[in-house]
C-alpha cells in the first residue's frame, strides 16, 4: 500500500509540470487570454462550484448548501467558525476539547470524528487531516456548508456534510487592514493583513492576528497567535501557481466546563473545578500548500496541489470524573496529554466540458494520495485505588485520591506523579480515484454520476495494551444527482450516496475501530426570485455504522455505534428588503436517534442534537450618504432541548434556550469603520454542548465588544 502511494504520488506531483511547460510554450494553440477559473472563482449566494466543481447558479445543482458571505460574517460580529455556524441551522457545536482547543461540530445530526478536530475542506480542495487549531476568520473570505452526499465528493466520510472555506488571496493593487476589538469579558484581539504586487507576474499577501483572552468562566483564559503568509504567480495567462500557508499556536486553560449530578445542573456556570495553576495546555498547527491551476483552453482545466501539515497538543488537566453520594464532592482525574499528528497529501484533478449526441458533460477525473501519522500519548490518574486495569497492564500510578468541592473549590491538591496510560502509533496510507459527470440533456434536465474508490492501509501500535493491527481497506462510494430546473427562478432536485472513513483512535480495550459507512438520501426545491433571494427546502434521510459516540459505560473512550440514523426538514429564505433590509432565516427539523446497539437502547437520540432549531439574522441600512454608511442588526438564534449524555436513561436533558444579539456599526468613509455588538441580550444562562453529565459546556453571559477597522 505504502508503494502504491508514493506511486500515486510521483505521478500527482509529475501533474505540476504540463502546466510550467505549456506556460512557456509561444506555439501553443492554447488561447493567448484565458480567465482562470480555479484561481479567481469565488463563491457567492447564487454561484457554487465546492457542490460540483464546476461554477454554477445553484439553481443548477442536485445539492444544497448553506452560504455565509464575508459582509455578514463582519455585520455579525463573528470571531470564530462555532460563532459562525450559530447563522445557520442544522449545524451544532460539539465537543471542542477542553473549551476551544479545536473546532468541533455535527452537521445534520452526525458529528465528526470526536478524537480530531473538524475536517474543513479549503478553496474547494481537500484538506490534510490530522489535529488542527480553531480556524481564525482573518484569513477566511466566506464559509460554504456543503449538506448531505454533496460531501462525498471530498471522500471524508461526513454523510451530514462539511464546511468549505473561501480564503482571501493576494491581490495585485495594494491594500491593506487592520482590525481591534474589545470585550467586556476581557478579551482582546488585534489584526493585521496586507497584500500587494511584487511585479506584475507576483503578488503576496500577509495576515497576522493575535488574541489575549480572559473568560466569565472562574481562572479559565487563552493567549493566541496566527500567521499566514501567501504568494501568487501568474506564470502566464493559463498558469498560476500559489502557495499558501497558515501557523497557529493557542496557550490556555484546559476547561471541561461543568458537572452534573444525577441529571440535574446545580453549579454556578462560572465555577472552574480544575486546577488554575496546572492545567495549562497548547495546541499548534502548521499548514502548508502548493496549488498550481493550469487551463488548457476554455473548456479543460488542471488543478494539483501538494500539501503538508502538522499539529500538535500537549499538556496537564484535571477533570471532573464523578460526583460522591453528598453531590457536592467531585472526584476528578488527572492528565497529561502530547499527542502529534502529521499529513502529507498530494493531489490532482482534471476537468472538463465535452458534447454528446444527446448532452453536455461535465467531467472530472481526481486522484489523490497521502500518509497520515497519528502518534499518542497519555498519562492518568484516576480517582480511587482500584478500577480497570488497561490492556493488562498495570501501574499503582494509575489510581490515587483527587477530589474538589464542585461548589466551594480549594485549589491546589491534586496528585503530582500520574502512570501511563495510552501510547499508540497510527499510521494511514491513503489512496483514491474520483470520478464524475453532471450530464445537461437540455435546459430542464441533468443528472449527476460520480464515484470516489478508496484504498486505505491502517496500521496501529497500542505499546501500552500490547496490540499491534494492520487492515487494508478498499471502499467504493457512489453519488447520484437529478435536477429539474423548471425555469430560470425554480428548480427541484434529489440525490444519493455513501461515505466512507477511518475512525482514529482505540476504545477500552485498545482496539481500533471499525471503520465508518454512511448512506443518504435528500430531495428539495430551490427558488431564486431575484439576484438578491433564495429560498429552498430539504427533506434529508441518512444512515451511519461505526460513527463513533461517547462510550455509555466510560465517558472516558469513544465507542462505535452499531447504526444511527438522522432524518429531517431543512427550510431556509435568504432575501433583500426595500434595498436596506437583508434576512436570513433558517429552520430545522433533525431526528437523529440509534437504531441498532448492543449497548445503547434503540430510539436514544445522539448526544447534543436538538429536535427543533431556527434563526433570524437581520441587517438595516440606516445610512447610505456618499462614502458615510451605518447600520444596525441582529440575530436571535433558538437551540431545542438535547440529550446531555449517549445513553438509555437520558438522565441529563440540556434545556432549549433562545439567544439575541444585537450589533450597530457607523462608517464615515470607506477607509473606517466602527462597531458595537451585544451578545446575550437578556443575559440568558444555557448549555451549549455537552459531552457527559461531568462535561458540560455553558454559554457566555451577557456581553459587549466594540472594534475598529482601519483600511488603507
């Protein structure tokens, strides 16, 4: 498998070389000016190409998706990807690992793999797996949320969907910006970003942003860092070549949040049962990318990228385990944690438009190859004298006495010396080949067949448990789209497929998992009244094997669920008013439950998913006076009651909740821009997620920040 790879590999990397040849080929039949779509093509509310590739109105797509623009990610006052994904419905935040070191959420009803932070496709491309910081918005131009067998395409195993972000890219007229914000709870960020010409062949661009925050949560804060820094080259009118590149380090407290006890949610949401002096923890990530985009004429273009990333998360904690029979004593555990990840994937893909007798095609061949490296390591201490012993082995380290008072806490006992308890070394080998044809039979008709073959190696060494595994896996996953698109307004739509992926990671024995297979199914409508409206509807149904949840006995490990399914009504309308009023507004129905365990009782609902969720976002333009403009908007978002822990009793039940935010911004001239926001108006108390009854993660209270935008 190894071989096959670095095979795949050379001849993905070879694809770099065509596009440098032909730039520099004068006799070419290529024509002399051609726009390159894969280089300047931005997703917008009515055009699409991360569903298929290729640009489209999304009127003529069999997918859907859901849009948030640069302008309303900025009237909205969004800092980060979970405040983002609070804009549309269907899409939750789940566990983010120990308060905000990684982006995490489900989409639909299934969540993404809980050991690793959220996959994120980039600028249509797939993206290296492995652990990564919170994505930081200075460098993201507009988040796409791709829904349903739409995702298949990236081969992620997300049947619920996936996130695609638009980054920002060097420009060839000087610009630059900076941003300042404050907030009430002592959070403060600073941003810089620059791009302009090095000559007319090569652009760059610079993005820098760093935030010092404190927290209403008791001793809990963060200090974080990201650069980015970008070059483009138009190697000639046909030929870009692009490199990209993101680091981020974050520093902060490793915060569980709250307990529970016996279902019912007793302490103050700002009480910290850790340890403020020893749970410090960093996570880092580097990203780094060549994307070479290449058309050979107005029909056929080459996209190659080869890419590499690392992440990395160490530290301490001390987490809340159980309650003892007074309800007010908390056992805790103690950690230590380093885990490391690293990806090196390459890829290409080529595509292009071709006539038939009876229809035009779209046509796309993909391939791609890569090495995921997953090493881990931890050590424990757990509450109590006795208890399980890991893997047959066993350590008097492992077991000693850690407690707190959950509402009065008493800082600083806690155990020193800890005995190990995970060290495992992953490796994936990854190949694949992606095939597809949307296929127009006239104005009304098409339809889309695409498949993605996955050839994946894993091989996993638990040093701990004595477990050595290797398994190949071979997997194929197809799609299938048809639209009918009545006129230029309306269409209607359906579409099928299956997912496929690895899970990370080993439950309590030590063993790996099995791997995860979805399927869905999805039919809607889609109407454009107008260049500034679109309403659609969807009913979704999906099955998943293997997705991994919470363990029901040990909140500690993930557990393979034999089979869940996710079904439900997405409705939403997107519009402008009188030319000053633009609305988003979203609802969604998702009945996510398990339908077959030997452990979880069948009709339980999956962790941290509610029933019922809508939201209103509004933006008035009060002022439009040459280059004066000022405004003023909201958002009120509703969240239903979830089930706060993967098991059959359902004893924890986080409350629904309904949260506004309110924002004004006044800009005098297009270089300045002012704005206030209020977050949590009527400073309501609520839960945004929880991963067991002793980790839950509660909202922030009322709050205000004011920012500055400088552009020059």
């Amino acid at each position: 498998m190894q071989r096959t790879s670095y095979l795949i590999s050379s001849v993905l990397g070879l694809s770099f070389f065509p596009g440098l040849v032909w730039a520099d080929d004068k006799s070419s039949n290529v024509l002399s000016t051609i726009t390159l779509q894969a280089a300047t093509e931005q997703e917008t509310e009515k055009k699409t190409s991360a569903t298929t590739k290729f640009a489209h109105d999304i009127v003529d797509v069999p997918f859907s998706r859901s849009f948030l623009s640069e302008e309303i990610l900025k009237q909205q006052d969004v800092q980060r990807i979970d405040e983002a994904i609070q804009l549309v419905t269907g899409v939750y935040a789940q566990n983010n690992y120990g308060g905000g070191f990684w982006d995490n959420y489900s989409i639909r009803g299934f969540t993404t793999d809980p050991n690793v932070s959220a996959t994120i496709i980039r600028n249509g491309l797939s993206v290296n797996r492995g652990l990564s910081a919170p994505r930081d918005l200075v460098n993201i131009a507009s988040i796409d949320i791709l829904k349903g067998p739409a995702a298949a395409l990236y081969g992620r195993g997300e049947m619920g969907g996936l996130i695609n972000i638009t980054t920002k890219k060097p420009q060839w007229q000087p610009q630059g910006e900076i941003n300042l914000r404050a907030n009430t709870e002592e959070k403060y960020r600073g941003s810089f970003e620059y791009t302009a010409p090095i000559n007319d062949q090569v652009a760059y661009r610079l993005a820098v942003a760093h935030e010092d925050n404190q927290s209403f949560r008791d001793y809990v804060n963060s200090d974080r860092w990201f650069f980015s820094p970008q070059l483009s080259w138009k190697i000639s009118d046909q030929t870009q070549l692009n490199f990209d590149s993101e680091i981020t380090r974050q520093k902060g407290i490793f915060d569980r949040g709250i307990s529970a006890y016996k279902g019912q949610i007793l302490m103050d949401r700002k009480t910290f049962t850790g340890e403020p002096s020893a749970d410090e923890n960093e996570v880092s990530d580097q990203f780094y990318q060549l994307h070479l985009a290449h058309s050979f004429n107005d029909d056929w273009t080459l996209n190659s990228a080869i890419s590499y990333k690392q992440g990395k998360i160490a530290g301490s904690s001390n987490e809340p385990r159980s309650f003892e029979a007074d309800a007010q004593t908390l056992n805790r555990q103690r950690r230590q944690r380093y885990t490391y990840t690293t990806d090196r994937l390459a890829q290409t893909e080529l595509l292009g438009k071709v006539n038939s007798a009876w229809a035009r095609h779209e046509v796309l061949v993909g391939l791609e190859a890569g090495t995921l490296v997953f090493d881990q390591s931890q050590l424990r201490c757990d509450n109590g004298r006795a208890g399980r012993i890991n893997g047959g082995y066993s350590n008097p380290k492992r077991y000693c006495v850690n407690q707190i008072n959950a509402y009065n806490p008493q800082y600083g006992n806690y155990p020193k010396e800890m005995g190990l308890f995970t060290n495992t070394h992953e490796v994936q080998d990854y190949a694949s080949l992606n095939l597809q044809d949307q296929m127009f039979f006239n104005d009304h008709w098409s339809v889309l067949l695409g498949g993605r073959v996955d050839r994946i190696k894993q091989s996993l060494d638990n040093y701990v448990g004595g477990i050595y595994s290797s398994k190949t896996f071979n997997e194929v996953s197809p799609r299938f789209g048809l639209n009918y698109k009545f006129n230029d307004h309306l269409s209607f739509y359906s579409n099928y497929g299956r997912s496929f992926a690895l899970n990370t990671g080993t439950d309590v024995s030590g063993n790996v998992f099995a791997p995860e297979k979805g399927e869905g199914y999805e039919v809607g409508t889609k109407f454009q009244p107008n260049d500034t409206s679109l309403l659609s509807a969807a009913l979704f149904h999906m099955n998943k094997r293997n997705a991994l949840t919470i363990d029901p006995n040990d909140p500690s490990y993930q557990y393979a669920a034999g089979e869940a399914r996710s079904q439900g009504v997405e409705l939403t309308a997107q519009t402008q008013l009188w030319s000053k009023l633009n609305v988003l507004a979203n609802y969604t129905y998702t009945d996510a439950i398990i339908t077959k365990d030997t452990n979880i009782a069948k009709g339980t609902r999956l962790n941290s998913i509610p029933k019922h969720n809508a939201n209103l976002s509004l933006d008035y333009l009060l002022l439009d006076d040459g280059q004066r403009k000022a405004g003023i908007g909201g958002n009120i978002v509703y969240v239903g009651q979830r089930n706060g822990t993967q098991n059959d009793q359902g004893n924890l039940k986080l409350p629904a909740y309904t949260i506004m935010n309110l924002n004004a911004y006044y800009a005098p001239n297009d270089q300045f821009r002012y704005q206030f926001s209020l977050n949590n108006v009527f400073d309501k108390t609520y839960y945004v997620e929880s991963y067991s009854e002793m980790w839950i993660q509660p909202g922030d209270p009322i709050n205000a920040s004011l920012s500055l935008q400088w552009k020059f």
